[in-house]
C-alpha cells in the first residue's frame, strides 16, 4: 500500500475516534521511523490488577493512590513512516473535552520557597534529594490543531519518546520524554538514569554529578533487590534534549520470572522525579509541592505479553477544552541555587510550550 493512501487510513482512523469518543494514542519511539497509532477502550486499573493487564497501552500516574491507572484495549492498530504523516484537519474544538479549572500555579516566590524547605530537609540529613516541580498553565483556543504540535514534536525531538494521548470525556496529554524507566524484552531489563540539567555551552559541576549518580544507585539496588541477574552498568555519558543537555547512564539485568510489576512498585518514582529516599521526598512533595501532579511524572508506554517498553512522562502538558497546563521540574541537591533552578524549569518549559506559541489558531 502506498504512503499516502496509509496515511489516508490513519487520519480517517483518528477522525472515528473523535467522532466515537473512544480512546486513541499516537506515538514514536526514540530515534525511530515508526509511528504508531492504538484506538478503542480505556479501563482503570489498580496497582494490584496490573499483573493481568491485557491492554496494549499503560498510562500511569504519579501518584496511583490519588489517581487510576489507564490501560487502552486497542481494537485497531496502525504503524507508519513517520515522515508520511500528514496531519488530520481537525482542531480542540472537535475533541469536546471538558473545560478545567484553573490550576493553582507555583509562582518564583513559591517555587524558591520550597526549593528551601527541600535543602533544609537535605541539611538535616532526612533527605538526599527531592524534584521540585510547577504547573505552567496558559489560555488554548479552541482552534488549534493538535496533531500539528504532535508532528512539530516528532520532527524537533528524535531523541525522545513522543506521544499524543486522549481520553475522552477527560483530558488530552502531549509530550516527549528523554527519559526510559524500563524496557522489558523477553526478560531482559533496561533501565535509564537521566539526571542534571545544563545548556551545552556550560560545564558539569559536582551538583549534577551527585544528581545523576544516586538515580543510578537507586536503580541498581533495585536491580539487586529484586534478584536480577548478570547486572552490567554503562558509562554515563551526556546526551542531548532539545536545547538543553543531561548526564545519562543504562542499568542492565535479567528477571528469573515476570517481575515488571514488581520493578513498578520498586522504581516508579525513581530519584529522577521524587528524590531519595523515596518515601520521605514523596511524603514532603505531597504536603508543600502546592499542587497535584496527576500524570506528570509517572510513566506510559506500549506493553504487551512478551515485551514492556515504559517512558517517565516528562516534558510534557495536558490539554483541556481552555488550558494547555505544561509541567517542568528541577532536581534539588544541597549544592542547589533557587535562582539557577528556576530558569532550569524555565528552559524546559520550552519544549512544549514553544512549539504551541509557534502555531497560529488556523489548524
């Protein structure tokens, strides 16, 4: 079948689900020519029924005491080459998602005041580490396309997970994580610690350095936990994302059995979005983060009986009927400046939200 007629399909696809409400998600995997395309029905799960999910599809929360756990059955699926995409002419405006609340975004001031709280915990010695993270939340009109955000993304950000996910009746979420929690094929896991943020004009300092090293730490202790075997770490090295640079290492290992479960309940969240030791960060980002992180920060991905493949949801917003809300977030440490990590979130913030600003509202 040739390029445009599959294309023709995908968009005709996509337009059913809009019309239907059902569920659908878009996505390509890093440095990858296939996008693939899963439609039909989302079921809630809870962490104990993940190990006999048979979705095809796993959207995951921060938080899955405060929210559901999203599996999509997919009754369709499409693969194509991602430079024959064409978007759809649809806009918002088609997708009658429910209007929201404004959130109650985290000004400089709040922001600098919790980066403190953190590195005063990191000075009594309850914490090593913990994410600060903000909401950035701006008017949307109905009258833009998604999808065309969707291929800015696949074509600015090849190093990245992309993904473009709606669910019907209550939200839609874009993003492009740089970031994999774990891969799972045929028992062999890969797991990444990505960690420390600067531009590539600037040197790495010993923050950064210590950032990175106690999410590869965490990693590899859950490794061992779990009973992985022939465990093997990679050099860490810097990679790129976007315009901005991280230090990046891989965890290696092998499951005597099928563990995914528990290497969810082990690793999610790593150090890279909740901090360390997990139970304290969490515990002091849920009493003075200043807002509920939903989905931001948990992770997603294709699945299926033979193989897992999950990214941390990262630079990434979520759409409603009237606000793009995107979420950026900085690893603090005792060697932390306030200042500095707030324009690391600024910088971050661009992924996303330039890509919307570069749109005009004619789809």
């Amino acid at each position: 079948m040739d390029l445009i007629n599959l294309n023709n399909i995908l968009n005709s696809s996509i337009e059913l689900a809009i019309q239907e409400k059902q569920a659908f998600v878009l996505f390509a995997k890093p440095q990858k020519h296939e996008l693939y395309f899963l439609r039909g029905a989302v079921h809630e799960l809870n962490p104990t029924q993940l190990a006999n999910n048979n979705g095809d599809f796993i959207f995951y929360p921060f938080d899955e005491k405060s929210n559901p756990i999203y599996t999509l059955i997919s009754e369709e699926q499409i693969t194509i080459d991602i430079k024959s995409f064409v978007p759809p002419d649809v806009s918002l405006a088609d997708f009658n998602l429910p209007m929201s609340q404004k959130t109650n975004e985290i000004n400089k001031s709040a922001f600098v005041d919790f980066v403190d709280k953190i590195k005063s915990k990191i000075s009594e010695g309850s914490l090593a580490k913990c994410i600060a993270s903000r909401p950035i939340q701006n008017p949307l009109d109905d009258g833009i396309c998604p999808f065309k955000v969707f291929t800015l993304l696949l074509e600015n950000y090849s190093n990245a997970f992309r993904y473009l996910i709606c669910l019907p009746g209550k939200s839609m979420w874009i993003g492009a994580s740089p970031e994999l929690l774990f891969r799972n094929e045929e028992n062999r896991i890969t797991s990444v610690a990505l960690a420390g943020t600067k531009t590539s004009d600037q040197d790495w300092t010993e923050k950064e350095i210590i950032e990175q090293k106690i999410v590869g730490d965490y990693l590899l202790d859950t490794f061992k936990q779990l009973g992985l075997t022939e465990i093997t770490v990679d050099p860490i090295r810097t990679v790129q994302a976007g315009d901005i640079q991280h230090l990046k290492n891989e965890v290696h290992g092998f499951m005597l059995e099928d563990q995914w479960q528990e290497l969810v309940a082990n690793m999610h969240p790593t150090p890279a979005v909740g901090g360390f030791p997990k139970k304290d960060s969490i515990e002091l980002i849920k009493a003075e983060e200043g807002y509920e992180r939903g989905y931001y920060a948990g992770f997603l991905g294709p699945c299926s009986t033979s193989s897992k493949e999950f990214y941390v949801n990262l630079r990434c917003a979520k759409i409603s009927g009237n606000f793009l809300t995107a979420y950026v977030g900085a690893g603090i440490t005792k060697d932390s400046d306030a200042e500095k990590e707030w324009i690391e979130t600024e910088k971050k913030s661009k992924t996303i939200l330039s890509l919307f600003e570069a749109l005009t509202i004619d789809c």
